[in-house]
C-alpha cells in the first residue's frame, strides 16, 4: 500500500523549453549567445530574485534534427512557479537577441510542384 509521497522539487521548478533555429546557423554561435542570454537575465532584477541557476544550453550540443531547424534543449532553475515567467521573459529576449544577431528562427515552409499541363 502506498504510505508516503515525496516532493523532491519543492525547492525550485525547472524552467526548460525548445529553442529551434535554421540549420543555416552557426550553431555553436547560437549556444554561445543562448547562454549568454541566460546569463545576463540572472543578473538582473527582478529575475536574479527569483532563477536558481540560469537558463543554459542542456548538454554540449542541439537536442534534434527538426523538420525546419536544429533544436537545442535549454535548462534553468528558478524558485517554485516562477519557471513559466521566467521562461516567457527568457523567449522574449532570446528573440530581440537572435534579431540582432539575424539569427532566423525556423517555420515550416513547403514548395509546391504542379502536374501536369497548365493552362495560361
């Protein structure tokens, strides 16, 4: 019978998402700067009241070969339900920086070959 449950992250959240980028990057470029941006962020109020350990690049390289772009796992920790916040902030400076870098940030594109005769 089940008698006692332990809470193991009651002391913080993870705070972990997806970034996706064009495979026409330089990816170690884009980690650099990802960790970076995770850095800085730490540093600054309100958010250094409230990340544990700053939202970093998980792991030495990307995660996936996506569809439209390379994906790399990013991995922080924050005090206990500050991670959604936390991680909006994060996507949002993430964004002005790859801007500013012309990082691109992948979206599903397709080419559409037609068949057969075509009237003009």
């Amino acid at each position: 019978s089940f008698k006692m449950a332990a809470n193991l992250t009651k002391d913080f959240s993870r705070a972990h998402m997806n970034v996706s980028v064009a495979y026409k990057e330089d990816i170690d470029e884009v980690m650099r700067l990802i960790n970076k941006v995770g850095q800085e962020m730490a540093t600054e109020d309100p958010w250094k009241e409230y990340i544990r350990k700053p939202i970093q690049v998980a792991g030495p390289g990307p995660d996936k070969f996506g569809d439209s772009g390379i994906e790399i796992k990013v991995l922080g920790e924050t005090k206990p339900l500050k991670q959604w916040d936390t991680l909006k902030e994060f996507r949002r400076r993430l964004k002005i920086a790859f801007d500013k870098e012309g990082i691109e940030i992948p979206f599903p594109q397709m080419s559409i070959w037609p068949r057969g005769k075509w009237e003009k």
